[in-house]
C-alpha cells in the first residue's frame, strides 16, 4: 500500500500518482521557482569595476569641468597686484637670508614684500596658503617653471640661478611672511 500525504487540506493524493490539477500546479510552481533563479534579461548588472569605473570618471570630468570654470576668474588686471602688505618692522634673523635671496632673484615679478608687480603674481595671497600650494609647489616653480593656472600674467619660467639650497631659504622666509599676513 502506497503512503498517503496531505499537499492542501481536504484533498488527498497517493503518491506516485497525481492528477492532471497537480501536474499542471506542480509544472508552474517549477517554472516561477527557475525564473526567480535567473537574472531578468531585462535587468543590467553592473560588476563593480564597471561601477568604480563610472564613478571615477564622473569626478574626474566634474573636477576638469569645475576647474576650467574657474580659469580667468577673480584674476586682477595684470597692471595691478590686489595685495597691499606693509614691510615688517622687524625681520627674523632666521628670515634674512631667505628673505635677500628672494628680493635679489624675485622681486621683479613678485614684488619686494611677495606683493606681487605687473609681471607676476603675489605670493602673500590665499591661493598659495601650504594647504593649497604645499612647499614642494615653490620649488617645482624655480626647477621647472610653472604654467599659469590662477593668474593671468603668463606661465613662470624655470630660475635657473636659483638653487634647490637656497630655496630651503626662500620657502621657510615665504610661510612665516604669508603668517605675518594673514595666510596660514
């Protein structure tokens, strides 16, 4: 004698036999269960690389996008420099050296005091605070020159007479100057 077993209440079926009902419920409830199993055509999967990826360009264009926005703005006539700063009443002996080394081999484009002139740009200014412009950005400047990117006064060339050793004069005599200013 077959076992007996109860699928729904009040409707018995022997097993090894079902009726045309339970074959058909039995065939559809397979076919929803594989269709739950496999990903919708419809649907698009993205790996996460591909996501990375899209991520990654999107800032980087929102970035590329955002900084040629601001080329050319808040740049002065290039006649005239916007800072006014008042020589300090006293220079720091540590400062002396670095401060002779830039106003013999700056101070025609930067101005006496880093003020800035017609021909290039003031370095006591917010755009080369240390978290904007890190140190190592004024020695690149000398050894390599810079193109252009705040001012528009033309790209810096590279100062050739300017060593990396006096620089180690020059950038400590600026940070402590741009304090004095206001830029930290």
């Amino acid at each position: 004698m077959m076992p007996m077993i109860q699928p729904k209440i009040g409707s018995w079926i022997t097993i090894g036999q079902t009726s045309a009902k339970g074959q058909t419920q039995h065939k559809k409830h397979m076919e929803n269960k594989n269709r739950q199993n496999q990903p919708d055509p419809t649907e698009q999967r993205s790996s996460p690389k591909a996501l990375l990826l899209g991520i990654v360009a999107v800032v980087l264009v929102g970035g590329y996008l955002a900084m040629r926005s601001h080329q050319g703005k808040n740049q002065p006539p290039s006649n005239q420099s916007p800072v006014v700063v008042t020589p300090p009443a006293q220079l720091p002996a540590e400062h002396e050296a670095g401060a002779g080394i830039f106003q013999k081999n700056c101070l025609q484009c930067h101005g006496l005091w880093a003020e800035g002139t017609d021909q290039g740009p003031p370095l006591i200014h917010a755009y080369y605070k240390p978290t904007h412009h890190a140190d190592f950005s004024f020695y690149r400047a000398v050894e390599s020159g810079v193109r252009a990117h705040h001012w528009s006064f033309g790209d810096m060339p590279p100062v050739p007479d300017v060593t990396r050793e006096m620089m180690e004069q020059v950038v400590p005599f600026l940070r402590w100057w741009q304090q004095q200013n206001g830029i930290s």
